[in-house]
C-alpha cells in the first residue's frame, strides 16, 4: 500500500517526515524510488504535479491520484484510468497564501501603489485622490473555496464585493451571478477583477479584448489563475488605451515569459512568479490523510476532481 510522490523533492522529504510521525503503516517514498519494478506494483497512492506519461501501465494497481497543487490543467485525465479518483489539494495553506496575496493585490491597486512607485523613481511627489473602498468594486471570477475565502476577506475592507461561476452560488454579503447570460452585468459592475477560475478548454483565453471592453474604463485585472486564462496581447492592447489602468499577474504562459516580453517591463504591470499561493506540507498532509481514510471507508472525498467538467 505504498504512496509514491512524484514533485519537489524538497518538500516531499518534509511529506516523508510527516507521514513517518502520522501514518508509519503506509510506506511512503520519493520519486524514481518505488517507480518501477515490484515496487511499483505496490503503489496504491500517488501524489504529483505532473503526472507520468505511462501511469496506467506503470502503476496497474493505482487506487488515488492526488494533485499536489490546486489545479489539475497540467493533467492529462485521459491517461488516467476512469476508476481512479483524481484528487485536487484543498488545504488551509493554499487558501490562507491565496488570501493574502490577493489582497495585498486589490489594496494596492486600490492605493494606486503602482502610479507611486513610478513616482518614487522620477523623483516626484505628487498625491492621487484617494478613493475609499466603498467606491471601488470588486469582482472575482470563480466561487471555489478560494473565491469564497477572497471575496469574505476584500469585503472586510468595505469593497463592494461580487462574484462569477458557472453555477448558482449564495454567499453572504456578496452579490453572485451565475452562467454566461449574467457575466456582462459582472463585469459592469467590477471596477477590480480578479481571476481564479480553473483552467478548462471553456476558460481558456477568458481574460481576452471583448472581456475587457466590458470592463468600466481604468478597470485593473489580477490573475492568480493560470496564464492559459490570459491574451496577453489583448492585455497590453487594453493597457495602451486606457482601458485598463493596470494588472497584477501572478501567472503567465509560458512561465517564465520570454527574456524580451513587453509585460517584464511594462510600468502598469506587476509581475510575480506564480507564487501567490503554495501548498504547506503540514496542512497537505493532513488533508491527504483524511482523504485516505475517506476513501477507506467509502466516503466522498474532498477535492475529487468532476472529469465532465475538467475541475
């Protein structure tokens, strides 16, 4: 009954120490180690990023396929055999890092953070206006457990907070809307727009020109999403017309952007290395522990991906 992990090393010997102290009875190792042969035979459990291209031949006895990250778009769900559970993370330090950046990201757009520090390098001191937060509306795209946990935290700030799925959602103090009829009234009403949508066939290129002239004009875009969600083109279009007023980009396709790309340098744009939010092997392996126990005992598993939708 092993379980195989498949990504950063480093954090898998901090997986392999926690499983050692909370599950001693489940062998546990680190890719290549117990990828082939026997060994690989007795894997029943494997956690990755990636996941390998010959996985139902090389694992036949696979029982659980967990996604070390929130996402699952890097998965190719053919390959993987229709009885096996695929299972995203869903875990407190990927929401609570998600949380944080996101807002660190609305508040300095908010605070035009942007237009003083281009100020602080032209040697100028010049105030903005400064709006509260009342007047600046917030809109995210997406109503997982991350949109949840965003739109609670920005409306604490006094933003009017709202949000986008493709299903009917309730959530308190925040104005939801639901299917592709409702997303101009979205996105008319969104002043700062913030993506977490899940990377499908159906969201890809989302954040494109005909999304942004929807947008009130100055609107500003964070992408904590993937970058496949992005027309960076269409992005930099919006930029140089006013349009947009700014982006703060968590993601981008590919990653790293090209050494000459226009975004490296673009002072409306602030770019991070996708790392808004990372998965803490604590919180990790607890949930993941749980979902074992699930799955022993034939209860729903959290996280389990729907494969009609792709998330």
């Amino acid at each position: 009954m092993t379980f195989l992990y498949k990504a950063d090393a480093v954090r898998g010997a901090h997986w392999a120490r926690l499983f050692a102290e909370k599950a001693p009875h489940i062998p546990f190792r680190i890719w290549p180690d117990g990828s082939s042969g026997d060994d690989a035979h007795a894997v029943r459990y494997l956690a990755v990023w990636e996941p390998p291209r010959d996985l139902a031949t090389a694992f036949p006895n696979l029982e659980l396929v967990f996604s070390v990250g929130a996402g699952i778009d890097q998965f190719d769900l053919s390959a993987i055999p229709a009885h096996v559970p695929v299972v995203r993370m869903i875990e407190p330090g990927i929401v609570a890092g998600m949380v944080e950046y996101t807002t660190l990201a609305t508040l300095a757009l908010h605070r035009d953070w942007l237009t003083y520090a281009a100020q602080q390098r032209e040697g100028r001191w010049q105030p903005v206006r400064t709006r509260v937060a009342g007047e600046r509306r917030v809109g995210v795209l997406g109503l997982g457990v991350l949109g949840e946990a965003v739109l609670t935290r920005l409306a604490s700030f006094g933003f009017p907070c709202a949000g986008w799925s493709r299903s009917p959602r309730t959530l308190d103090g925040i104005e939801c809307f639901a299917g592709t009829d409702t997303l101009p009234q979205f996105l008319a009403r969104t002043d700062i727009l913030i993506c977490l949508l899940p990377l499908t066939a159906a969201t890809r290129h989302i954040l494109n020109r005909d999304l942004f002239a929807q947008l009130p004009r100055n609107a500003a875009l964070i992408n904590t999403g993937r970058g496949g969600h992005l027309q960076q083109d269409h992005l930099l279009e919006a930029l140089e017309s006013g349009q947009l007023s700014a982006a703060v980009l968590d993601v981008a396709d590919p990653e790293p952007l090209t050494a000459d790309h226009p975004l490296w340098h673009h002072p409306r744009v602030m770019l991070t290395p996708h790392i808004a939010s990372v998965t803490q092997p604590d919180s990790a392996v607890e949930v993941v522990l749980d979902n074992l126990r699930r799955h022993r005992e034939g209860e729903p598993l959290i996280g389990q991906v729907d494969r009609a939708r792709g998330y």
